[in-house]
C-alpha cells in the first residue's frame, strides 16, 4: 500500500493509506499520456522549425549555382 499526503475540504493535510479510486487513476494515466504526446509533438515542431529556417537561409544564399 502506499502512504500518501490529502488536503481535506478545509484545507486540512492528513496522511492515509487508502489506494486512489480507480477514476483518478485512469484520469491520471491519461494526463501522462497526453503530456507524452504533448512532448513529442513539441519536439517535432522545434525540428520542424530548424529545418524551415535552414531552408529560408539556403534560399536567401542560392545564387543559381548547384550545391
């Protein structure tokens, strides 16, 4: 079992041992879930945007000559 930390409606913090209801737990899987693919598509578009702004440059440098 795991211990963990809860705030009550008052504002209370108690320590408990009660397992989450299965609810949160999915919800809390897929909060991971999404910020996984959140991730990748941030990735994704920094790449996405390296490549645009090599392209840009190429294209501002092209003389007509092949390179």
């Amino acid at each position: 079992m795991t211990t963990r930390i809860v705030t009550d409606a008052n504002g209370r913090n108690y320590i408990t041992t009660e397992p989450l209801p299965a609810k949160i737990i999915d919800y809390e899987a897929a909060y991971y879930a999404l910020q996984k693919r959140i991730d990748a598509l941030e990735a994704l578009l920094e790449r996405q945007t390296a490549r645009i702004v090599e392209l840009q440059e190429h294209i501002e440098n092209f003389d007509g000559e092949d390179r």
